[in-house]
C-alpha cells in the first residue's frame, strides 16, 4: 500500500525522503487558497518567489505581481493574499509572480520532490482523486506560520489522511494526529479555528470573507502542478 | 497570564526563545519515564549526555551507565531504557549517566533555558504545581523519535495545557492541538497509542508492560530539575 506522510512546518522537511514522492503544498490561509482560485480562473501560469525583490522586478517582464507579508499586501503589489483578488478575467491568461511569508517557503523547500502539487480546501476532491491516480507516496508540507506549526493546514494534511485511508496508509505519527484534529474540527471548521492563533491574527486584518472562503471544500477541481519550477495547471 | 508553548520536536527548539521560560522535557517512551522513576527511588543525580562515548566514560568515575540507541540498551551500558530497571535500591544514593536516543537531546538544546524540568505521566501532578507555583511562561520540549514529531509526547503535553487551562493561557496553535489530542485520548491512553509509530516500534521489542506503566498518571511526586548540567531532585 501506498503511504501518506505529514511535513508539519517546512522547518521539518530535511527529515524526510523528497525524492520519491508527490508532495503536497498546503497554506490554507491563504496562499494555496489563492493559486487555486486563481487557475480555477484560468490563470496562465504562478511563479512563486521566496523573495519580495526578485517577485517584483517581475513585474517589467509583464507578470502580476502577487503576495503579502505578514498577512499584508506588500508594497507596490498589484494583489495581496486574499483568494478574492483572484477571480474574474482580471487573472484569465496572465502570468502572476507570487511571494508569501509561509507558502512559497514551502514550495522552494519541495522543489526536490517527484512531483510538487498544490492543495487547499477549495480543490480537495481533485487533490485526492490525483493522489489516488499517482504511483508515489505522499508527503503532504504545511506551510505553518513563520516554522511553527498551525492548525488550519494540519486540518487539511488530516483531511487528506482522513479520505484516503482506505487506500494510503499513514507513515507516521504526524499524519495521526492530523487525522485526529480533522475528524474533531470537520463538523464546523471556521469555528473549530476561531481561536487558532492564525485565525486571531487574520481577524485583527479584517478578513473574515477570506476564511469562510478558504475553509469551503471543493468549489474548484484544478489541481495546479510545479513544473521548471512555475506552477502550471 | 502566564503562556503555555509546545515545541513538538527539538528541530524547531531555534523557533522559540528559551531564557525566559521553565522548560518541561518529554520523553514518555521513556527517558524521562526513566528519569523519574529513579528520583521516585533516591537516585543522587543524573547526568544527562548526548553522545555515547561521554557517557562510557562515566563508568570510570563511579557513575551508573544508562541509556538506549533506537529503543535498545546500549552495548556494556549497566541499564536500558525500561522504567522497572530504575526502581529499588540498585539506584538509591548512585549517580547516573544517560544517555537515549531523543530525551538527553532535548534536555542538551533546552540548555538555554531559565529553568528545566523534567515532566512525565508519572509525576504529572507535581508538574503542574511546579509550573503553577513558578512564574514563568512555560515552554513543552517534546523529545519525539528522531526530530519527527510522536503522539505520546504530544498527548503529554496537552495533558499540562488541559490541566492548567484555567491559569496558563496557550500561547499558539500547537498547544491547542496537544490538548485536543489529549482530550480524546485520555480515556485510554494506551489503546490511543496502540497505532502509533513508537508503541509499534516498542511492541516489537516487547515492553508492553514498560508503555502501560509509562502512560499511568502520578505514581510518583518528584520534579527533577537541571542545575548545573545536572539532573537532580
């Protein structure tokens, strides 16, 4: 049988085996909630930088340049961190350079994987029927917040774990107690996070919408990929 | 309010600051199971050590030598890694030198600390009135297996945020999923643990009876502490 494995926060991922595996990226708030919505609307391609200066000298080469820091648009951005910047034709076609503090940390810490795939709650069916189709096992990366581990993104590593259990079975400890956390918190997630730490932080943002947005399964079925290392979909 | 922290492996100990906290090191299974144990029954000291060849050493200048490497008592060592082999008079009044796979880690990078403390089922009572008495913010340094993260220390540490709620606030998302994980484990803890990783490993090595009385609460009512870069009571 196939494993599923979880990568609590990137600060933990030379622990673990990349090679062989489809890696899963997980920032739930908001950055992978973001790529997706934005494939889903027919974004062309995301390249995702670690750094704020090399993503926004992107912007001469024609790209939307995209991201926060600290859960907060970065200067001179043309678009923050909330999926709803995403939607419409103001995406469909364009080439978007993102950096966030967490998620496309994770993202360069993966780069070595078989294959790197991005997951959210909005394309959750899609990401299990893609790990159910693929020969590799799993390492599911949360993004955490700054190296520790938060509960929104293990939810989501435990959601997988959760429907894939009767097909990929648990490496580990780790991915358990994701299991463990999302069967408790899948009843009413938003208010099961109301007072994670993260939660707190974005509420202080004002950004409410976003995490009742973020936290809804499967409104998409894009499963957006990193090939060369530019997410593609 | 004070805080409560969970750092759930010592690989992300760097993410927090230590100088002003009491630190609680974990290793059910079974360092610090160990450790108590053997203050439960008037060991003078233990010195912890990272490394093997340290602590042979210690042979030499009339110390006990203990410890494990992958749950196995080392090789020329006087004693393993099982808690019944701390009891009775064979350790009253000795000297200890230890060293285990996971735990004297833990307790070699929390070195920083204001304070350090040992805390296991055994003496979780005690624990918490230390940390109530005390004043400052706590700090849990799970010892996990190999840098990953391990459920029975996990379960530990939502034991004290559980059991301290009403006066140590949890200070991040960790400590809140160490405390639900505890909730729903603690009606039985060793039929919780029964799938996990570590007690695995240990079934394998046939202990069942050491994880049993490694997960009873409050058989014993030491708190050893760190002073000096030694252990005592």
């Amino acid at each position: 049988m196939k494993t599923i494995d979880v990568c609590l926060t990137p600060e933990l991922i030379h622990l673990y085996s990349l090679k062989d595996k489809t890696v899963v990226i997980v920032d739930i708030l908001r950055a992978t909630s973001c790529m997706v919505t934005a494939f889903a609307h027919g974004a062309d391609r995301i390249v995702p930088f670690a750094s704020q200066e090399e993503c926004r000298l992107m912007k001469t080469r024609g790209y939307i340049t995209s991201g926060e820091r600290d859960g907060k648009k970065v200067d001179g951005f043309d678009k923050g961190n909330s999926p709803f910047e995403y939607m419409g034709t103001e995406v469909t076609g364009k080439k978007i350079a993102f950096t966030t503090t967490n998620g496309t940390r994770a993202i360069e810490k993966s780069k070595l994987a078989k294959e790197v795939i991005i997951g959210s709650f909005l394309n959750l069916s899609s990401v299990i029927k893609y790990l159910l189709f693929s020969h590799n096992n799993v390492l599911v990366v949360c993004a955490g917040w700054k190296g520790k581990v938060n509960l929104e993104d293990t939810l989501f590593a435990g959601a997988l774990v959760e429907k894939l259990k009767n097909h990929i079975e648990p490496d580990c400890d780790a991915p358990m107690a994701a299991q463990h956390l999302y069967n408790l918190a899948k009843g009413d997630m938003v208010d099961y996070l109301k007072n994670s730490s993260h939660v707190k932080r974005l509420n202080r943002l004002n950004i409410q919408k976003d995490i009742e947005f973020c936290l809804t399964p499967d409104r998409y079925t894009v499963v957006p990929r990193l090939v060369n290392n530019e997410l593609i979909c």
